[in-house]
C-alpha cells in the first residue's frame, strides 16, 4: 500500500472476526471488493493465552492454527491484486506466524511477497504480579500460576511496517479497532494526534472488527430480525473519506443485510461506557455518532469524538484456573426426567465428600440429557467427576445411555495496566527464500 499521495478515500474490508470465523467471504470480498487493504481479526482475549501454552511446548507453534489455510485461499488474489492484509494471526509467536507466512508465498510462487512482523506485546517480564487486576482488584498472582501477558498495541505499532511495504503484516497482542486505524492513518495521510480523525478511524474499526457481526450474523433473530441468506452471509467493507466519515457496505449479491439496526448493534458491542471508549490510540466518546441508511446494505456513518489516548496500555493476563469436567447422560422414555434429575442427585451425594462444586442441570422432556460440570485443582479430582457419571450406568437410574465425559484445562483472563513507555513495539520484515538467494 502506497502512502495517500493526495488520497481522498480509502476501502478497508475485514475478512475475518474472529479465530473460527469461515474464509469463503473473504475471499469474495478480496476478488470483488476493489479493495485498498483486507484486515483479518481472529484474537480473542483467551486465544492468545491458549497459543501461548502452545508455544511453551513448542517453540515454533503457538500462531493462529488456521493461519496457512487463510493465506493459502487470500494470497494469490491479494498479490494480484496489490492488496496488503494486515491481521493478528500472530498470537503468542508472530514470528513464527511470519516464517509460516513466508515459506506458504514461496510455495505459491509469490517470491516478491514482503511479510512484516510486529513484536513487543509479550510483557510478560515486565508485569508486576502484586499489582491488582482491573476486575475483582485482587493481585494478579492470587488468581493462578500466570501463563501470558500481553499489551494491547495501537495504530503507531503497525505504521513502520506499512511505511516498509509490507504486503502482509502480523501482529500478536494489538487493539482490534487499531488493525483497522493504522492503513486508514496510513493511506490517507492522518497524523495519529489528530483526534477527531483518529476518533473516525477507531469507530470504523470497532464496526468493521467483527466482520459478519455487522451484515446480519449474530444479529438474525427469526420473526424479529430477519436476514436474507445467511447461508451466504457476506462481510463488510468501510469507504473511508480523509475527514473520517465512512459509508458500511458489503459486496453484492452476497447475504445478509447492512441496516441501520445492524451498525447500531455493533456499535454498542463489547463498550461499556459509550462516553468513555478506551483504546490505545484515542479515547473514544459515541454518544454523537449518528447512523443513516444512504441506500439498500449502505450505511452512513460519522459524528466520533476523541480525547488524547491513556498514558497506560491494557495488558490481557492468561493464567492457569484449574480443570473443567464435563460429563453427560442420556434417559429416554416414560418417566425420563425425573430419571434424569435422580442421577444428578446421586452423582451429587456420592461427591459430596469431596468438596467439589458441581453443577448438575438437566435439559428436555420425553429425552432428556444431563450434564454434571465442576472446576477442579487437579486432573485427577476431574475425572472423579467423570468417573461417577460413567458409573450412573448400572449404579444409577433405569435406561441411562450415551455417556460422554471430558476433561479440559481452563484459561482465566484478567487485565492490568502498564505505562506506555514500558512497551517497545518492534519491527521485522521477512524475506522470501528467493529475496535471499538474489540478494
């Protein structure tokens, strides 16, 4: 992506928004989107610690899994195209996000392919483990032995990258309305200190972030909110005016719907004070941003106001919060629940000794399932759990059946704050095999 030159206007898609989130749409909006820049956002708050213990057991792992299935399908028609995808498919190890990326575009032949990496989330090292969690204000070391913790990086932290060329660039830790705000800033000639601009570009980001989220997914609800061929759902681009407004569409002919209701649902995700919006780049007050629907799946919006961005930076701790067990039964027939609700009982009294806090719930009528669930300190105090479900079968009510039972680690998540000036974002940009061999 070429600096703004005179650039009035930018198109930014997102193509993913979250880690699961499906690659045809994408793709489509990749081919038929005309494009000037595709972010994938696929981070959630437990997914970095998740791809953290990940790492842990091997060094080269602990990126986003579905990375080389993503890039396979986008690259080629982003190279032809000359549009950079920035995303945050780097997770706990955006290095080796980035070598993954940079042998995928040999194998596909695209030897003049520029991979940028963005380090310096990982703040592990620098976190004070007495400091309180913004949560529950108790210290981070009381809640768990501590696996990650990351800085949420801003907008300032992508530009170097974009500023080299960079035709992919990933990222670990960043703020997700940051992803969308730094080709904005980029393209179009923004000074990051110019805050009703970086308001305009935070605000399209926190719409466009969740991708399908904002054309009719996770907003469908049937009678009340009807949406046209989700089968089909398509995702979303933003036209990006140099003074921030910015017009939500999405290609045509695909799924789904951009509405007036839709945009307002996602503005108000996930912010818990629509005065107060805290990023790492700008503090983001709503409350004037207005919503007009230009014409059919175009959506008009602007009015974001912004205040000088924190002097900290939010910092996401992973820790370990025990072990879940999981175990289910089935009863079918006359008499089936309160069958069901009986071997809850008995599972119940039998681990009463223990301790443990179960939780026992029954779901149906005529055929009815019951799923006993505890947290647990150890693996072996789990499969206790799952031990006396399995034993509901000739130790327990008439009929029992299908027993399913699992043991999972769990990940807790709790925030801090760091100063931003413990925080040194870092930039690396990976040449291909070929790029070495002609150098």
């Amino acid at each position: 992506m070429s600096t703004h030159n005179g650039r009035t206007a930018m198109r930014i898609g997102c193509g993913a928004g979250f880690a699961g989130d499906r690659i045809p749409p994408a793709v489509d909006l990749l081919e038929r989107g005309d494009l000037g820049v595709l972010v994938l956002e696929c981070l959630a708050e437990r997914t970095i610690a998740l791809g953290q213990r990940r790492r842990l057991q091997d060094p080269g792992h602990g990126y986003d899994p579905r990375l080389r299935a993503r890039l396979s399908a986008l690259l080629p028609a982003a190279a032809r195209r000359g549009v950079p995808i920035l995303s945050n498919m780097g997770a706990a190890n955006p290095r080796a996000a980035g070598v993954a990326a940079r042998t995928l575009a040999d194998e596909l032949g695209l030897n003049d392919l520029r991979v940028a990496v963005v380090t310096g989330d990982d703040v592990l090292d620098r976190i004070d483990l007495q400091a309180p969690a913004l949560e529950d204000g108790r210290p981070l070391a009381e809640h768990g032995p501590i696996i990650s913790a990351n800085a949420y990086l801003g907008a300032d932290a992508l530009i170097p990258a974009l500023a080299a060329g960079a035709d992919v660039v990933l990222t670990g830790r960043v703020a997700d309305p940051s992803l969308f705000l730094a080709p904005l800033a980029y393209g179009l000639g923004w000074d990051l200190e110019d805050w009703p601009r970086t308001a305009a570009g935070t605000l399209v980001g926190h719409l466009l972030e969740c991708a399908g989220q904002i054309t009719g997914g996770y907003f469908a609800d049937p009678g009340h909110k009807d949406v046209p061929d989700l089968a089909d759902l398509g995702f979303p681009y933003a036209d990006v005016g140099a003074d921030g407004t910015a017009t939500i569409g999405k290609p045509p002919g695909t799924g789904g719907i951009v509405s007036r209701a839709t945009v307002r649902e996602q503005l108000l995700y996930e912010v818990t004070d629509p005065t107060a919006y805290v990023t790492p780049d700008v503090v983001l007050d709503l409350s004037g941003v207005t919503v007009e629907e230009a014409r059919p799946d175009t959506v008009l919006v602007r009015g974001a106001v912004g205040r000088p961005r924190p002097g900290t930076l939010k910092v996401s701790v992973g820790y370990h919060a025990g072990h879940r067990a999981e175990a289910e039964i089935s009863y079918a027939g006359p008499n089936a629940r309160r069958r069901a609700e009986l071997a809850g009982e008995i599972v119940t009294a039998r681990l009463a000794p223990t301790g443990l806090r179960l939780r026992a719930d029954v779901t149906g009528t005529e055929e009815c399932r019951l799923r006993v669930a505890a947290l647990t300190s150890s693996p072996e105090r789990a499969d206790d759990v799952c031990f006396e479900v399995e034993a509901l079968y000739t130790n327990g009510p008439a009929g029992g059946g299908g027993v399913r039972t699992n043991v999972t680690d769990v990940i807790g998540i709790v925030s801090t704050l760091l100063p931003r000036d413990a925080v040194t974002p870092r930039t690396e940009i990976l040449e291909t095999a070929h790029a070495r061999e002609t150098a």
